[in-house]
C-alpha cells in the first residue's frame, strides 16, 4: 500500500558524555554497609546522582516532560546511555503510558514531571495505577526547599495532594537522600501489593553538590509485606475444598501480578474446578480452557455470574470483590463460603467475610495449596456441578444481533480485530462499551495481553497505555481498542508515537456518542440524550475528522463503515510497522452491551438482552437446608 505520511524526523541525536553542561565528577572508595560489597563515593549533583540512581534500579525508559523544576534532571539525563526518555505532550500521557509499560513487562514504569501543574497532571494516572495495583514511580520536581510553603510560582503540595493514591511517597530536600529514595521507591511500588510511589524533589537538592554511593542502606523498618501464607490456612482451605460440591475459582488481576498463571493453571487442572476471571483478570487463564465460564460483573456472561450467586465455595486470588462483580452486596454469592487469599491484608474481608482469610503472594499461595492437595490425594468428583455449569455457557453464551439499521457492528470489527491479530498481540482499552466488548470478543490466551483501567475507569487511558506497552514490548502488535470520546482526551500522545516511531494501531470504534453514557440514558432515562452526542460521525458530522487528524500527525488514516470491508482494513493496518495506525471504525449508535446487571441489584437480576433474563430453579428449601447444611459441617457457618 502507499503510505500517505511524510518523511518522519529522525530522533534527535545524543550529545557524547562529557558535554560542557555536565558538572565534573570525583570518586573514590569507601566500605559499603555491612555485608555489601566496598562502594564507591562520587562527587556529583543531586541530578547526576537521581540519574545514576536510576541507572542502578536498570530504568530502560522515563516518560516525562520537563520544566523549571526538574531542569536541572534533565540536563544529565540526556548523557545517559542506559535511560531513555521519551518526551511526552502531556503528563498525563506520561503517567499512562509508565501503566502500559508496567503493565505490558511486569517491570516498574518511569514517569518524569515538573513542579506544579506538570505534577499534579499525573495525578489520575497515579490514581488509576493505585486502583489497579500497577508499580509506576512518578518522579517530580519541586519549587527550592526555601520557597516551600510560600505559594511560590509554580507550587503544589504534590505530596500532600497524591498521599491517598500512591503507596508510599517522599519530599526530598537533601541531595544526599536521592538514592536512597530512589532505591526505596522502587522496591515499594514492585513489592508487596504493587502500586504508585511518588519521590518530589526539590530544584536546590537537584542543583547542589553531594556524595553518591550505591548501593544505599534502605530504611523501611515498618515495610514487611507478607508473601508467605499461613501453611495453617492453606490447610483450612484445602478442607474446604473437598467438603464443596459446587466451588467456583474467582480469580483477579493479582494472579497476573505476581507471575502466578502457570502454576494457577496446574492447579485449575489438578482440581477441575470452573473458574471465572475477572476484568482485571483476563488471560490468567486460557479463555479456551474448558473450564472457564467467562467473566463475572456488570458485564459478565450468564454462566460465570450465575455460577458465582449458585456455588457453595469461592475460591477468590487476587480479587477484592469489587461493587462491580458483586452487584447488590448482601445477595452476591449467598450460598457460598469464601477463601480469599491476597497480598493486602487490608482487602480481606473488606467487602466480604472470609471464611479462610489467606495473606499472602498469589504465586507462592497457588503453589502450597496446589503441594497440600496432592499431598493428601483426596478427590472429589465434581462432574454434576461442571456439566450444570457448562450447559449456562452453552444456552447462553456472549453474542450480539446485527444492527437492522446496516450499519456496522462494533462487537464485530472488535472480534476480528482478535481474530486477525491473535493471542501474542496486546490489546489496550479505553473505557465504555468498546472496553467491554474488547473483554468479551477478543480471546485472552495469556496474561499481560489485556490492558485497561478497571477501578478508576480513566478516559484517556488507551493511546499512552499502548504507547507504553509498545516501548515495553516492542516484537509484540500493540492495538488500541478506543472510544471517539476516549480518543480525544489523549490523542496527542500520536505525537509522541510518530517522532518516536513506536508503531501502535488505535481502533476507534465511533458511534458518535460517549457509548456507556447512551446505553444507560436508553434504559434508564427514556431515551433523553442529554450532552452525549460527540458529532463525530452521524448525521454528516466529522467533528474531528480522525482520518484527516491521523494525517496531521504524521499516521496512516483509515476508515472502514461497511462489515466487508473490516478484515482488509485490519490487514492493512498489520501491514505497517514504522508508525502508528488510526483507524476510524464507524459503528451503529444503538449497541449495547450484554449482558447486564444493572447497578445496585441481586446478580440474580442478570439480563441477557433488554428485558429478557434467565430464569433459574434456585431449588427448593430442602435443597437450601442441605447446602447450609453442608457448609456447616465443612467449617461453621457465616
């Protein structure tokens, strides 16, 4: 195909070390900590000394922008021959894009801001990292130590202001402190339940002289994360197991954090057991695996809700019963005991009681339970509860109906977006109706191919988050699966996309409308659309023309509006790989999503279409008194 774009600009060359605006440097050596080997102490800024920190915690990528504050870092920074930055147009961006890449490598991702507004501009991904347990470490100048407090141009308590969503952060004013805060950071935001950590650094510790050392001594006496569970617990949950007839693995986003799919998977095997996987835990297991019933929630499949509110056991990892899984609360799951292990132990019977509380690393608890049942060889036959289970997937399975209007069907472009890409490939989202039909229609076969922000449900999140999986993951096709209404929030970062050429493709799939907003609106508000029409593709309205906007930044533009056309529009966007790809999939305005809960109702509510639900034989009380009967017996009642 031609390609419409003009010659791109090369990367801007790096100045060879030892330019004139590098400082000097001294070293000499002197006895590390106890038991590490000798160190050696070199005179450096608090900049060099941020930028070889750094370079020591093996940082591949910073995403950032700079400004008065930070200045000083950047000077430095572009002598580094292990550390690239990537120079963001917005901070947000920068912050998204760490996710991606954090989340795409399992590696801690790197964002860089001034002082001020640029700090407090990473302010949503820092909380959206926190709500999904991505490790990022934003790092930020701050006005000079003396005008701290002084409402001094460009200020903002960027500590104060991000204490609640970040794990852990730090202001630091002495020059001498900066290893030893990078260091600490990044051991926080990779460790334990993994998350956010902010380190400011005012400009005067940034510009003074200090002596730098590595390794520094760490000083976390009150950080202890438990990784090792209770082998007591793991016992109790073992009992529980085999005194269930109808147990359900509700499993999390946190199994993909700590590296425990593998032996998850011998442990589904072992037990045979259904399982459900969360939004945040798509891929934890093989969507094709013959026991996975589908994700649960709002906008779960029928079986997998269904076999949460009928199961008499949930064994939950790397979960944290989230509103949007459970529905109404008091009805989620009434039958059921619970085993819930996780690595926060503040998440343990937050939302919902445990019957076997388990705190600990999902990998090394899926590996003891799986050592204790084979151990004690006990087997249970659950083949009547898999075929009921099964026969919910069969009646019942995620579809969609063609719009009657002609026009194309998002559900399908989504699909065939997976189908002709394939499990290797990263799939990021925005969020609405696109994010979850790219749930629902694209097959996960592995973890880390399912990007998305699901507890803060950030707009904005899908161009920079694949931004960053592509730099993480440049061998892998990165797709972008955004709304019009997203794709306006970040598209900027296409910019950033074409100097740097990391080629990624965005799918947008445009109805014209914020999607989820309109879908409610027509089942809950008669059809009143209030202030949800973008103008950007019905009704002769191309506000903006995304064809026209991908040429303007230098992308390859394409649009597709008819069903024949979608598989060679998604082919030749595969065919490029030197810049990115938008693709403007004009899609019908009246899909919805389903199925679905409605918020703040029984799971048992459950609609499939618009005003159809399943009707179940929930059993009569003597069916109920013997599975309470049985729960007693395996372990006392809730």
């Amino acid at each position: 195909m031609t390609d419409p774009r003009p010659p791109r600009p090369a990367p801007p060359p790096r100045p060879a070390r030892g330019d004139a605006a590098s400082a000097p440097t001294s070293s000499l050596p002197v006895p590390g900590p106890q038991g590490t080997p000798t160190q050696v102490v070199e005179e450096l800024t608090g900049a060099q000394s941020l930028v070889r920190s750094l370079e020591e915690v093996g940082v591949e990528v910073v995403f950032g922008m700079p400004g008065g504050a930070i200045l000083p870092a950047y000077d430095p920074l572009m002598d580094s021959e292990k550390v690239r930055h990537i120079l963001v147009r917005h901070e947000q961006g920068a912050g998204h894009a760490a996710e991606g890449y954090a989340a795409a490598t399992g590696k801690v991702g790197v964002c860089m801001a001034t002082s001020g507004p640029g700090a407090t501009n990473l302010v949503t991904a820092l909380a959206d990292a926190h709500m999904d347990s991505v490790p990022i470490v934003a790092i930020t100048g701050q006005v000079g130590s003396g005008a701290i407090g002084t409402d001094a141009f460009q200020e903002a308590d960027i500590r104060g202001i991000t204490m609640p969503i970040t794990k852990h952060n730090y202001l630091v004013t002495d020059p001498e402190d900066i290893p030893r805060a990078i260091a600490e950071a990044f051991h926080i935001a990779a460790t334990g339940r993994p998350g956010p950590v902010l380190v400011d650094i005012t400009k005067d510790a940034l510009q003074a002289r200090t002596r730098f050392a590595w390794p520094p001594k760490l000083a976390l006496p009150g950080y202890r994360p438990v990784t090792k569970p209770h082998s007591k617990q793991i016992r109790e949950a073992a009992k529980l197991m085999a005194a269930s007839r109808r147990p359900v693995f509700y499993l999390g986003g946190g199994i993909i954090r700590s590296g425990a799919s593998e032996v998850l998977r011998e442990l589904v095997d072992l037990t045979q057991i259904p399982l459900v996987t969360t939004l945040m835990g798509r891929g934890v297991v093989p969507d094709t695996h013959p026991l996975h019933l589908g994700m649960p929630g709002m906008h779960g499949s029928v079986s997998a809700v269904t076999a949460l509110q009928k199961a008499d056991l949930l064994i939950a990892l790397g979960v944290r019963f989230d509103d949007r899984v459970t529905g109404k609360l008091a009805t989620f799951a009434p039958l059921a005991k619970v085993i819930h292990a996780d690595i926060d132990p503040a998440e343990i019977g937050k939302n919902r009681t445990a019957d076997v509380p388990i705190v600990g690393d999902a990998a090394q608890v899926v590996t003891d339970l799986l050592d204790e049942l084979r151990s004690t060889g006990v087997e249970t036959d659950y083949s009547a509860w898999r075929e009921e289970a099964q026969s919910w997937k069969e009646t019942y399975p995620i579809g969609y109906t063609e719009p009657e209007s002609g026009l194309l069907s998002p559900q399908y472009v989504i699909e065939r977006i997976g189908a002709l890409s394939g499990p290797e490939a990263i799939y990021a989202s925005g969020v609405g109706q696109h994010q979850m039909w790219a749930a629902q229609f694209i097959r996960y076969e592995r973890p880390r191919a399912w990007l998305n922000s699901g507890g803060l449900g950030t707009m904005g999140y899908c161009v920079p988050a694949a931004m960053g999986a592509k730099v993480g993951e440049p061998d892998r096709v990165v797709w972008g699966i955004d709304g019009d209404g997203c794709f306006q929030m970040t598209n900027q970062e296409l910019a950033t996309c074409v100097i740097n050429r990391i080629p990624i493709k965005i799918a947008v799939i445009n109805n014209s409308s914020l999607g989820m907003v309109r879908q409610w609106q027509t089942l809950f508000y008669n059809e009143r659309y209030s202030n949800t029409d973008l103008h950007t593709s019905h009704g002769a309205s191309r506000i903006p023309d995304f064809v026209k906007l991908a040429d303007a930044y230098g992308c390859v533009g394409l649009r597709c509006e008819t069903k024949e056309d979608v598989d060679d529009t998604i082919r030749k966007a595969l065919e490029v790989t030197d810049g990115p790809v938008i693709i403007d999939f004009v899609v019908c305005r009246d899909a919805m999503v389903w199925p679905m809960v409605p918020a703040g109702v029984s799971n048992d509510e459950i609609m499939y279409a618009r005003g159809m639900s399943p009707v179940w034989d929930r059993g009569d009380e003597d069916e109920t008194r013997a599975i309470e009967a049985m729960n007693e017996k395996a372990g006392g009642a809730r």
